[in-house]
C-alpha cells in the first residue's frame, strides 16, 4: 500500500466515523482512487509530492479525458469519444480539495495543494424532458402486461409518482413507514440523512395494500424482512435494480426520455407547481433544505406562465382588478417581513 493509498483509507475511516452516508463515502472513495491510479501512473505514491501542479494537470486530464467505449447509463448512450460532463469534473476535483483538506489539519502535509484550484462552474440546466400526464399513466397501465411482478411494479411507480421520493428511498422503505389508513409515507434517513414524513395520495394506498396482501407474502422467504418492495428473490431491491425496472415499461411504451425514477420525482414536482402548489410546500415534499435546489422545478408551462402573465402584467387590458383589501393585505405582509428584515439586522 502506497502512502496515498493509506492517506485515502484513513481519510475514509474518519467520514465513516462522522457518520457519512455510505453513498457519499463510495463516491469520494471512487474519485480518489482514479486520482491515486493517475498519480501511480506518474510516480506519485506519496501525499507530499502532490503539488498545485500536479493537481492543475490533473485537472486538464480530467477536461480531455475522452469514454473509450460505449456504454448506456439510464437510456442515454455515453462514451464513444464523449468527454466528461463539467459535473463529473467539478465532483473529482472538488474531492481533492477536501481530502487534501483534511490531510493538512491532520499534519500530514505542510500546505493544501488544492486550495486555490480553480474549479471548472456546473451549469445549472433545467430538467431535460418532464414526463406528461398522459405518458405517466400509459407506463402505470403498462404494469397490467407483466404478470405477478407487475402488481409490485405498479405499486413502486405509483409510489414515486405520488411522493417524489428518491429511489434510494423508495428501495429502503420498510412495511412501517406507509400508514395507508392517514395517508403518509415516512422516509428514514433520506438524503443527507434526514427523515420526514409526506402525504401519499389514496389511489397509491391502494396499490401498496393490494401488493402487500396479495403479492408480497409469495415474494416473502425470511420472515423477519421487513423491506417493502421485494425481488422475486424474496430479498431487498437496490435503487439501481428499480431503475432498471422502471426504464423496462418505458421502453415498452416508447417513452424515450433518459432517466428512471427520478423523472416521476421532476413530474411530481412540475404538476404541482404547475397547478398552485407553494414552492415551499413543494420543497417539504422533496426533502430539499434549501430553495436553491426546489427551483430547478419551477420551469412551468409556457401556458401557464401566460396566463399568469395576461392576469398580472399592467401592460394587459384583462389584467384582473386588485380589490383595496387585497392591496392592504399584501402590504401588510411585506410591512411584517421587513419589520423582521430590521430586527435581525
């Protein structure tokens, strides 16, 4: 083992002491191994020899780093020449200067060589494609075709679809966390480890009641297993394995947006939106602890936007009329947030 190599298990000893999810700590520890691989390859084995220079080069490796072969990752094709997308960049390199971070306060090195690297800016984009209603319930409908595992099928779809849950958090729910009777769905340790607890609609209480009555005891080998959606294995699914799951009836409708579960996430998200939901409210749902994140949602309908524009815009004639109350009320509010503005000022 290599003094970086040691440096690495160490750095990932104390995230794991911290108490880090474990997905963040596979993913810090994946990009440092291929930064250790590039080094090795150079004859950097030891942590004081990584320099800003040697990062900065890593760094243009990184940015003409081409696939070398093809690959399909959630329906959209990868490799074949293509380069590495600013995220994926941003995310090594960001890495390093966390790890060489930590390496400084704990005095194994003199100096952070990545302190002032110059990371490559993520752009923001929208959501590619939201899947429409329509396309929603031909996949949902699509469930009827697949025999027993269908029923489950169905039940995951419908579950994500109604509380925009991550898959992750989907595949880890257990029999106790949906309260079909009041209507909620508990999410343990969800995202940066949070719980919450968010509304499920009737129509998927329905779905899961029938599963778990007429499907999961036949999935079901050890009797302690509490996990909800079950292989036909009997055994817990990985979020990876519902993916696959979900892409299978999109493909068999020919829905051929990229992405999986995420996309009933981004729908859930934009139909509320779309028809009054608070932002707010939207972000509770989400489990997002910052607003930041929630507005990558609010890419609302052209038709929409109109008309909130021919409602609102004192350049229209059909603007809706403001009654005096409606104005004191408003003034009222923004009067109180400013008394709030002042008082922590």
């Amino acid at each position: 083992m290599t003094p970086l190599e040691h440096a690495l298990a160490r750095w990932l000893e104390a995230l794991a002491v911290k108490a880090l999810a474990r997905s963040t700590i596979t993913m810090r520890r994946r990009c440092l191994k291929e930064f250790i691989v590039w080094c090795a390859e150079r004859g950097i084995e030891s942590p004081d020899q990584v320099t800003r220079s040697v990062i900065e080069r890593y760094q243009r490796h990184l940015y003409y780093y081409r696939f070398p072969e093809s690959t399909t990752k959630n329906g959209r094709k990868v490799g074949l020449g293509q380069p590495l997308s600013l995220r994926t960049q941003h995310l090594y390199l960001s890495t390093l200067t966390v790890f060489f971070g930590w390496l400084t306060r704990q005095r194994w090195i003199a100096a952070n060589p990545a302190t002032e690297l110059d990371l490559p800016k993520t752009p923001r984009h929208l959501p590619r494609e939201a899947l429409t209603v329509d396309e929603i319930e031909r996949i949902l409908a699509a469930t009827a075709d697949a025999g027993e595992l269908g029923l489950r099928d169905r039940a995951i779809i419908e579950t994500l679809y109604a509380t925009g849950i991550r898959s992750f958090e989907c595949a880890q729910l257990t029999v106790y966390d949906v309260d079909t009777q009041n209507g909620t769905l508990r999410v343990n340790e969800g995202k940066g480890r949070k719980d919450r607890v968010v509304p499920i609609g009737e129509r998927a209480c329905g779905w899961i009641e029938k599963y778990t009555s007429d499907l999961r005891p036949k999935l079901l080998i050890d009797a302690n297993e509490r996990t909800l959606f079950l292989s036909y294995r009997g055994a817990p699914m990985t979020n990876t394995t519902l993916g696959m799951i979900v892409r299978s009836y999109f493909q068999q409708v020919g829905v051929t947006k990229p992405g999986a579960c995420h996309l009933f996430r981004h729908a859930m998200a934009t139909e509320m939106l779309n028809n009054g939901a608070d932002i707010h409210h939207i972000q509770l749902m989400l489990g997002h602890s910052s607003l930041n994140t929630t507005t990558v949602y609010t890419h609302v309908s052209m038709a929409k936007l109109r008309e909130v524009y021919e409602r609102t815009h004192p350049a229209k004639a059909t603007r809706m009329a403001t009654t005096v109350a409606d104005a004191a009320a408003l003034f009222a509010s923004l009067d109180a947030e400013q008394d709030v503005d002042d008082a922590a000022a």
